[in-house]
C-alpha cells in the first residue's frame, strides 16, 4: 500500500497549490478512493482498498 501523505506534501509533490490538492482530494474522498484522517495538525490522506484496486499493484 502506497503511503498516506498531507495535503501539503500532496500538494509539493504535484505542483498545485494547497487549495487545489485539497478540492481534488475532496472530490476522490466522496468517490471512495481516498480517505482522510486528523493527526495533530495535519490532514493525513491514504488511499482505499477502492484507490488501490483501480491503481493497480506498485512493485
């Protein structure tokens, strides 16, 4: 399973901002391939079992 990540370091890692990378991951959230969890400060996203199966394995 692929590691959970922040918005923030979603948001690094893909080159948009905060605000987009959340909306985005609002909108994969609703669709069941992504969830989302508090820890302290941090909004942590991982993917689903859902997220993983369209995904396809990564070796």
């Amino acid at each position: 399973m692929r590691s959970p990540s922040s918005t923030g370091e979603i948001s690094r890692r893909l080159r948009i901002s905060n605000p987009s990378a959340s909306k985005h991951l609002g909108v994969l959230r609703r669709s069941g391939l992504v969830a989302t969890e508090r820890r302290n400060n941090l909004t942590v996203h991982r993917l689903t079992h859902l997220g993983e199966a369209v995904l396809g394995r990564q070796d």
